[in-house]
C-alpha cells in the first residue's frame, strides 16, 4: 500500500513543517505556510534510499586525492566581456548556474543574447514563461542571426529531456525553474518542493553529461531568490541582475561562484536592441558639466578589481520640519549617519537641524568605504555651497575620529583618475607613504577632514 506524504513549506525561505503555522519562525514572514505532497512512499522506496539507488552497484568509490587527474575542462568561451568577468572566465562545462533578478529587468533578454552570440555552440533555450512567437520577437529586436539555437515551449522535465537526447544541446538554459515540473513531485509548478526536484534533476543532467545549465529564477519582494535557500546550495553559481527598472543601468553580479570571484560586477545598459555591455563604466557615471557644481565629488572606487569613478552629490538645506531628514539613494544609510556625526562631533561642522540627501549616480550601490572621502567632500561643499573644481577626486576611509584612513588598490584607483584626465586626487597620507607615483596627477595625502576642507576652500 502506497502512503501519501506531505509537508508544509515556507513558500518564502523553503523551511518545511509537518504541521501548519501561521508565522515562519525562520523567516518572520506571516502566512507563508503551503502543504505540498512530497513523495508517495511505496514499501520498498525507503530502502533504496539507503542502498544508493540499484543495490549499490553503481557506487562511487574513495579514490586517493593525489590519483584524481584533473581534467583540464576547458570553459565555453562567453561572448561578452561583462558575462565572462562575472563568471570568472568562460562558462564551466557540466556547471549550474542560477540567475535571479526581479521581473522586467531583462534576465530572459541576458540569456537569449548569451544564446544567440554562442555561435558554434548548440543552445537550447527552453521558455516556460513566452510563446516561441515572443522569443522570435525578441531575438529580432536583439538583431542577432544564429543558425544554432532552439527554442523549446515546454514546462515538464520528462519532455525537456527527451528533446535533449534527440538534440543534444552543449548549453541548455531553462527561462524559468518557476515554470518546470516533474513527475516526482505532486505538487503545482513554482511551489518548493517541484523547484527543488526540478533543479536536483537538471543538476543530476548537468554532472553526467558534462552539459552546463542556466537557469532564471524570480525573486521575491524582499529580493530573495524564490524557493527554498537550498536552491542556492546546490547550483555552482548564483549571479543577480539589480538595477532600477527606471534607469538603465543593469549590474551582474555573482553573489555565489565556484570557479571564481564574487567581488566582480558587470554593468549594462538596457537599450532599443536588448543589453549593451558598458565597457567604460567612469566616464558615463559622471556628468560631463561646463562649470563645476556645488555638492558634488567624485570618487575613486573598486568594483570587484575594477577601478571606476563614480559621481557622488549630496543637497544640505535647513531642515523645513522640526526633524531633520536623511536619505541616501545607493549608499547605506547608517554610514551617513555615522559620516554626520563624525563632522558634527569631531570636525564641528553644524550639520545636525540640516535636511540631508546625497545620491550616487546612475542608480548604483556602493560598498566600497573608499566612497567616504568624496561623500563627506560632496556635503561640505553643499553645506558651505562652494563647488569643487571639476578635476578633483577622492579615494579615502573616514574614520570615527575624523581621521583619513588609507584603502586598498590605491595604485589601480589612481591610474584610473589619470587616465579620465582627473589633475588631483586627495588619499590618505598612509596610502602615500611606499607608494611612488610616477604620473602627472598631483597626489594630495591628507590625515584628517579639516585639512582636506582647507586644502578645498580655504
Ligand atoms: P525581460 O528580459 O523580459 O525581463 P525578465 O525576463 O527579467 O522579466 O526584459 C523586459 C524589459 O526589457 C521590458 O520592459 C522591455 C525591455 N527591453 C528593452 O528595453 N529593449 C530590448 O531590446 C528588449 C528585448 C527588452
Ligand atoms: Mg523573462
């Protein structure tokens, strides 16, 4: 006699329940609770799950590190500096990467231009979400010709893999795990238990055949990847595609990567033709301008091992409420915060019945602590509405005491400012001290705020 299994399911953070709760204790979030069958268990399917499938014969058995050869698996050359960057190199064969992103940001116009410009490579791209009608449309709009890509509607694993055999892909990208369901799950499609069997199935295809595998994943509101955390276990990759659906600028970045480096970030930009790579990211993140502006600085940041010059702005006025106000649009709010109570305790700038706003240009969000230095330039120069000249930058920590604190890759930062025609870069002075330049920007080494703001105003 088979037995019906079910469980509840987060259908938030994937945390499962035998009985029903109204709020998940993992994740906080109220009603997310959804009975799901698991499995129907049959008498002897426990047992084979012990056994390893067949009884054991096909085991893997212990092999010694040092007999392990390493195949040298040469990667998929990508199309794209931006993709391959991210990636850590070209694309990993028998690899599974997962890209999430929020609806309308362009991840199925990403993959069908990953498609398209893998010329001599066979690429199935399966759509459970658009007719092979709109894929038609787009790969028009995108304006790209292949004669080695297939489209395939289809939304049940069996059948996808059938169609696998018969074409034998060397990419397969799945638009999206949302859509697919298996035989071996009974609940509906999206749900956590047809997510996670899905993916354990398309990762079981991906490790015997040697094929690698993408595949889109919605996020939900708060900006996780829909479906059970362990989604993001079991892929090799996990890359995001952020940006403000209102600009049109898109980062790719990999949040998680097996073959290389997260810190690596790729910019986009969202046009009449699909995606174009940004290759020079600091000369569109500022604002050419004819005469400098009061509350803005540039600054000299990393993004992963990318030097790019960013424009930061803040507007200081007298606060029209009783309480002041402080946003940050691109930077954390909490170090603004502490950037104020540094000039108004430390520095005795009077900033704290002032409004504060300050935003990064082009919708970006920086991590970097490098940014601090032209941040805090960018509000001075607000406060005491006195521009700073136009080829001036920045590229310094502020510390709690005011102090002027050194970064990394000063070296990559600087040469960056000198090659956009940048005259004069302000750093900290334990940055200076080794570091022999050589070029004809002029390095200004400062070991507090005060001297930065004379140096500027006077
Ligand atoms: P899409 O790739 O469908 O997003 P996702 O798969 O992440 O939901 O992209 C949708 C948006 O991109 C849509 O609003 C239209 C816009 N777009 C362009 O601006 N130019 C283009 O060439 C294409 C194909 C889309
Ligand atoms: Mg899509």
């Amino acid at each position: 006699m088979s037995k019906t299994k079910t469980t509840f399911f987060c259908q938030n953070c994937g945390v499962s329940s035998a009985k029903w709760i109204g709020h998940c204790p993992s994740c906080g979030q109220w009603n997310t609770y959804v009975e799901e069958v698991v499995q129907k268990e049959t008498k002897n399917s426990r047992l084979r799950l012990f056994t390893g499938g067949k009884g054991g014969e096909t085991a893997n058995k212990p092999v010694l590190l040092q007999d392990i050869g390493l195949q040298e698996h040469a990667r998929i050359a990508v199309p794209g500096r931006e993709l391959a960057r991210v990636l850590g190199g070209g694309i990993v064969p028998g690899s599974i990467t997962l890209f999430g992103g929020e609806p309308g940001i362009g991840k199925s116009t990403l993959m069908l231009q990953l498609a398209l410009r893998l010329k001599n490579l066979k690429v199935l791209y399966v759509s459970g979400e658009e007719s092979e009608q709109q894929i038609k449309m787009r790969a028009e709009r995108i304006g790209v010709t292949t004669d080695s890509c297939f489209i395939l509607q289809e939304s049940s694993t069996a059948q996808i893999f059938q169609r696998i055999q018969e074409i034998e892909p060397g990419l397969v990208i799945i638009d999206s795990i949302q859509t697919l369901y298996t035989e071996a799950a009974e609940s509906s499609p999206g749900s956590v238990t047809q997510v996670r069997e899905c993916t354990a199935e398309l990762l079981r295809f991906a490790k015997e055949t040697g094929t690698p595998v993408f595949m889109i994943g919605h996020i939900t509101k708060d900006g996780a990847i829909a479906g059970p955390k362990v989604l993001e276990h079991m892929v090799d990759t996990v890359l995001q595609f952020e940006g403000d659906r209102n600009h049109i600028y898109r980062l790719l970045r990999a949040t998680k990567n097996r073959f290389g480096n997260t810190s690596e970030m790729g910019i986009y930009e969202m046009q009449g033709e699909g995606l174009k790579e940004v290759l020079n990211p600091s000369e569109i993140l500022i604002t050419q301008r004819e005469q400098a502006t009061s509350g803005v600085a540039i600054a000299a940041t990393m993004e992963g091992n990318r030097p790019i010059l960013i424009e930061t702005q803040a507007l200081v006025s007298t606060a029209a409420y009783g309480t002041p106000q402080r946003s940050a649009t691109g930077y954390d709010l909490r170090r603004l915060s502490m950037l104020l109570a540094v000039l108004e305790k430390r520095c005795g700038f009077r900033l704290g019945m002032k409004d504060v706003f300050i935003n990064l240009a082009g919708g970006l969000r920086v991590e970097d602590p490098a940014t601090d230095l032209a941040l805090v330039s960018a509000i001075l120069s607000s406060n005491e509405d006195l521009a700073i000249p136009q080829r001036v930058c920045f590229a310094a920590e502020v510390g709690l005491t005011g102090e002027i604190r050194p970064v990394t890759h000063i070296d990559q930062r600087i040469a960056e400012a000198e090659k956009l025609g940048y005259e004069k870069i302000f750093i900290s002075s334990f940055n200076k001290r080794g570091y022999n330049h050589k070029g004809t920007i002029e390095i200004v080494a400062c070991t507090r705020i005060e001297e930065v703001f004379s140096a500027l105003f006077g």
